[in-house]
C-alpha cells in the first residue's frame, strides 16, 4: 500500500463538494482547527471517526485512506527499471532495503513481489560475501512461495513455482526441489494453436497470426533451455554428445538466435563450450568462446526482447503480455560485466587461463565493456 493521504483526500473531497472546514467540522463535532491538522497532516483523524468521514464524503474506507494494495502493469515495469538502473548504479545494500520497503507496502500485489524477487535472483552476486548471496535468494524465495500460494492468477503462480524451484537448486536444497515438481504432470497442450483458430474464426487473422508466432518463439526458446542442461547428462559416447551440440547449434542457426534472442546463444555458445571442456576437447571449447566473444561484442545493442524479419508481429505480444514489457531484468552494464565474470570466475574454463586464445577473447571483452561503460 502507499503513505496515508488522508489529509489530501479529505482536501480533495472537501473542495470537490464546496464544503468549507467549519461545515465539515460541525458535522464530525470536532474543532475546525482539528479539521486544518488532518488536511495539513499535522494529525489523523480518530480511528472511531474514519467511518462516518468515509460515509460523508460517500467513499470507501479504502479511498479515505488513500489505500492501493496493487500496482498496475504499467506502475511496475516503471519501478522495475528503475530499480534494475539503481542495481547497476547504486550500493547493493541501498537498492536492497528500498525493494525491502517497495514489498512491504504492497505485500499483497503478486505481479510486482514475482518481479522483485525476480531482481533480486538477476543481481544476488552484487552482494559482498557468498553468504549474503545465499540471504538473498531466500528472501526472494519467500516472495515466490508467497505468489504462488496467494496469487489467483494460474500462469503467475506456475512461473513462481519454476523460480522458488529455481532458488532452492541455488540454496543447495534439491530434495526439495524433486518434491515440489517430481508429481506434477508435464504433459503439454499447447494452447496457441486453438486460441488461433478462434481468432480466425472471428475475422481476427493478425491476432491468429500473432498468437502463433508467440508460441512458436516461446516453445523454441524452451527447446533450447531443455537441450542445454541435456547436453551435460549425455552418455559418455562422443556420438550422443555431438549430435546433441549438432542439433542445438542448427535451431540456433534455423531461428536466427544472433538478432532474435542473441543472450539466449550467448548461453548455448558457453554452455556448449564448458561440456567440450569437461570432455578433455579444448579446441573446440575455444571455438565456441570464440563465437562467444564475437557475438557478444557485436551489435546486439540495446539489449532487450524483439522479433525480427520472420516474427513480425512478436514486438508487440512482447509488449503487452510480459511483466516488463521487451526490457530484460538487468542493466546493460551489468550484463557486460557478467559476460566477463562467466569466463574469467568459472572454475571449469582454469585451465584455459594461461592458454593464448582464451587470454584474448577475455581482452576482448573487457576492452568492449571497457569502451562502452
């Protein structure tokens, strides 16, 4: 909720109906001058006369209150840009204890705990020691049990389960994790196809055309998130393992992941590299760091969520439906600088410290982020 603006409303309403202090205040049978400390601030009315002030001015209690338990979609994005620029701007500790008063006053407003528990995932590594870091991804679990048992909405709540999933990996409790998803049913019908149909059936044939090309992007943005993970539990034989990279490399190529989604290749190219290390397989693992730093210097800037030649119509599903909009959690800053720290704080790429290639693809990168700060 915001600050009590009793005193404003009541001026507000006042003035709105032509009633002077002295009328408002015979009716309540206080002073006048109890009246000019209510609309100044200076004092609140009595708890017992809050009712027959609402009932005056014939608003709720909520109103008189200036009470507003949610943020509207618009509000939220705002205040989340902005706290993702003070992250990339500002002391941890700051940014922090303002989201901490940001969810105190709007405990009950879902949308906006998701997305600041969401912040705090995307920036938990700013904290100064491991352990803050581990503090602050079970507060940002608290937010996302929270949504999912209090939120109404079915696709709000299933996303805060993913991420108080997510969380308890990070925390290191996995057993926990196998009990909140190991019974659920993950059979899938995608649901785009039929609100398509229906579309069209009403004259609507961008909207049918729309709401396909959204399926199409968020299925194969989940494909890929299945087959990165999937590459790491490939059988020891090389043929399993290479036909996997093969084919998460081509839908990569066949989507256009470079200008589609280019953070997206960015974890298939490191991914894929760190598994060619653990398999003793250094070239290859260079070559893909290479296209690594190639992409990531290159003009995928400003980075943010967007469709392109084939999906023409994405921008604007973006815009509407996700919780901000086509902007990404984190600042540009901050992601250059995690596009470094993935190389050069990886325990698996210290063997490639020393080596030639990995020394210059690091240069690189700083010398990008360096020039863009």
């Amino acid at each position: 909720m915001k600050e009590l603006n009793i005193g404003r409303i009541l001026t507000q309403h006042r003035h709105k109906r032509s009633i002077t202090q002295d009328a408002l205040a015979e009716y309540m049978g206080v002073s006048k001058a109890s009246v000019s400390k209510w609309e100044t601030g200076a004092t609140y009315p009595d708890i017992t006369l809050l009712p027959r002030l609402a009932s005056f001015f014939n608003i709720s209690m909520d109103e008189l209150m200036g009470y507003e338990p949610q943020m509207t979609k618009e509000e939220i994005r705002r205040l989340c840009r902005q706290l993702a620029y003070d992250f990339s701007t500002k002391p941890f500790h700051e940014v922090m204890e303002r989201c901490r008063e940001i969810t105190k006053k709007y405990f009950s407003c879902a949308p906006l705990l998701f997305q600041i528990g969401s912040l705090y995932v995307n920036h938990c590594e700013l904290s100064e020691t491991p352990r803050q870091t581990l503090a602050v991804l079970e507060e940002a679990l608290k937010l996302f049990t929270r949504v999912k048992e209090e939120s109404d909405d079915v696709s709000l709540k299933d996303q805060a389960l993913n991420m108080e999933s997510f969380c308890l990996l990070r925390l290191g409790r996995n057993l926990e994790v196998i009990d909140l998803l190991a019974n659920r049913t993950f059979l899938r019908m995608a649901p785009e196809p039929l609100l398509s149909e229906a579309f069209q059936m009403s004259g609507a044939v961008m909207e049918a055309r729309q709401i396909l090309q959204a399926g199409i992007y968020q299925i194969v943005l989940e494909l890929l998130n299945l087959l990165i993970p999937y590459m790491a539990l490939c059988p020891k034989d090389e043929a399993s393992f290479e036909e996997t990279c093969r084919r998460t490399l081509a839908i990569a190529d066949t989507f256009h992941l470079q200008t589609l989604h280019p953070g997206i290749l960015l974890n298939v190219y490191l991914s894929t590299a760190q598994e060619y290390l653990k398999r003793q397989n250094k070239e290859k693992a260079l070559d893909l760091l290479e296209l690594y730093a190639k992409l990531a210097v290159s003009d995928i800037y400003p980075l943010r969520l967007k469709g392109d030649s084939y999906f023409t119509l994405l921008d604007s599903w973006l815009e509407e439906h996700l919780p901000l909009g086509c902007s990404l959690p984190r600042e540009e800053s901050m992601v250059r600088k995690s596009m470094i720290e993935a190389l050069t704080k990886s325990p698996v790429f210290a063997e490639l410290f020393e080596e030639k290639r990995f020394v210059e693809i690091v240069r690189i990168l700083k010398d990008h982020r360096r020039n863009n700060l």
